[in-house]
C-alpha cells in the first residue's frame, strides 16, 4: 500500500515572517499523524526557520532544488549538505519551471538525483510534458525521456527513497487541472516504465503525485485514481486553509 503524500511547493512566494505563520499554523491544523505524509518546500531563505517549527512535527520539510556537488565554486547554487544541517528530507527536482526557465536538463536532473539519494534525501522528481508536446501526440515520449534519463544509472535501496511527480506543464498554474482519467492514465505509464527499469513489485511501490492545478475541489476524485498517490502543490498549497482542505481530502481517500 502506497501512504499518500501531500507536498506543497511555495515557489518564490513567502517571506520569513509568512512562512513561519504557514508552519505554525500547519502545526496546529495536524498535530497527529494525518494518515498520510505532508511535506513544505519553501524558498531557501526560510528553510531554516520553517523547519525549527516543524522539528518533531508530523509534517516533513523539502527544498525547491539542488546543486550536486558538495561544496565549491558554483555560485548561487545550494548543495546537499548545507540542506541536510537543516533537517530537510524531500527536494524537488527537475521541476518544470526549472527545466523552462534555469536551463534544467535531464542530464542535470539525473545528477541532483543520484547527489539526493545518496545524501539521503527523498527526491521528488518531476516529469510531464508541455500543451504543444501534447497536442501533437509526444506525452508518452517525453515522459518516457523524463523518466528514462532522470533515473538512468539510480540504484535506491526502498521504494520509499524516491517520489515522482507527473506534472503536465498545462495544468500548472492555469486553474485547468489534468481530467483524473488523463492523470491515471499518464500515473499508470509511468508505473510501467519504473517495472521496466526497476523490479515490479519495487515499481509498485513507487510514490507518483500528481501535479497541476490541484485545489481543494478536485483533490478527492484525482486521489482516488489508483496510481495516484498524492499531490504536488503549487498555488493552493501557499494558503493555510486551502491546504488544510486538501490535505483533509485527500484523507478521505488514504490507504494506509
Ligand atoms: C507546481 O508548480 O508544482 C504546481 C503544481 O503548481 P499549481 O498547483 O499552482 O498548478
């Protein structure tokens, strides 16, 4: 039984000040094991904080990226060990903004990715395909390139060490989220590419959120599809109620 997993990406968006009120108040609504995992990945300048606040907290912290080397001459570029002294597990990566606008190529989230497992963290890698990739018929050949080049040469000792978010570049942002069937149908693709790579019961075991659009809304009927295994959170994620409710959602319909 895969255990649901509800992340909320705040992007460029809060301060300190904000994201320390978001982590208390997170603190309040779930004081107890929800039932499923709830992860925040804030900007860097307020990892630090939001994570003394969700220290011994049923709710885990993430970082929106980064770098693969330990330490050296990369300027602007965070590596594992500075995220690690700060009690983060999960780090996005791979996400599309980064692929559009950063210059991330699989190339390089293949290297954040072995650097993520190998320091221990949880990697939520991102993978989906953009309106015009769709449109002509390419969603399951850029998945298949996400996915294939993004975990090419990974050895991981437990499913539980990686996530993957499938996250349609249409659906982010636009209020217009993927149909449920759309979502399960790209989610199961993906299980069947990870059989393909790993084990097929490790496969099965593989954590695949579903990205774009999500709110309150619609998080039931897209949790309830049976490859899709939590939430990647943008917009909606950034509110303490909207969140709340989608985490209260999703509730409904988790497994373990
Ligand atoms: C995201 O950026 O990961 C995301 C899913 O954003 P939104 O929920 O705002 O579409």
């Amino acid at each position: 039984m895969r255990r649901l997993i509800i992340a909320g990406n705040w992007k460029m968006n809060k301060t300190v000040a904000e994201a320390i009120d978001m982590a208390n108040g997170l603190n309040r609504n779930f004081p107890d094991d929800p039932g499923l995992d709830i992860v925040v990945c804030p900007a860097y300048t307020a990892l630090s904080e939001t994570g003394n606040i969700l220290q011994d907290s049923v709710i885990g912290l993430g970082a929106q990226d980064m770098y693969w080397q330990d330490s050296g001459a990369f300027t602007g570029e965070i590596s594992p060990l500075m995220l690690k002294e700060l009690g983060v597990k999960f780090v996005v990566i791979g996400h599309s903004e980064r692929r559009q606008f950063f210059g991330e190529t699989n190339e390089s989230v293949n290297k954040k990715v072995k650097a993520a497992v190998k320091h221990g963290f949880i990697p939520i890698m991102c993978v989906g395909e953009k309106l015009e990739e769709r449109k002509s018929g390419k969603t399951f050949d850029v998945i298949k390139e996400h996915i294939e080049l993004g975990l090419e040469g990974l050895v991981i000792e437990a499913p539980e060490n990686i996530v993957i978010a499938y996250e349609p570049v249409w659906a982010i942002g636009t209020g217009v989220n993927a149909a449920p069937a759309q979502a399960q149908e790209a989610h199961f693709y993906i299980r069947k590419l990870l059989t393909e790579i790993f084990d097929g019961a490790f496969a099965q075991s593989i954590r695949i959120q579903y990205g774009g659009s999500v709110k309150p809304e619609n998080t039931e009927e897209l949790m309830r599809q049976e490859d899709v295994d939590g939430a990647l959170v943008g917009g909606a994620g950034l509110d303490l109620n909207s969140f709340t409710e989608i985490i209260k959602k999703a509730q409904k319909v988790a497994r373990v």
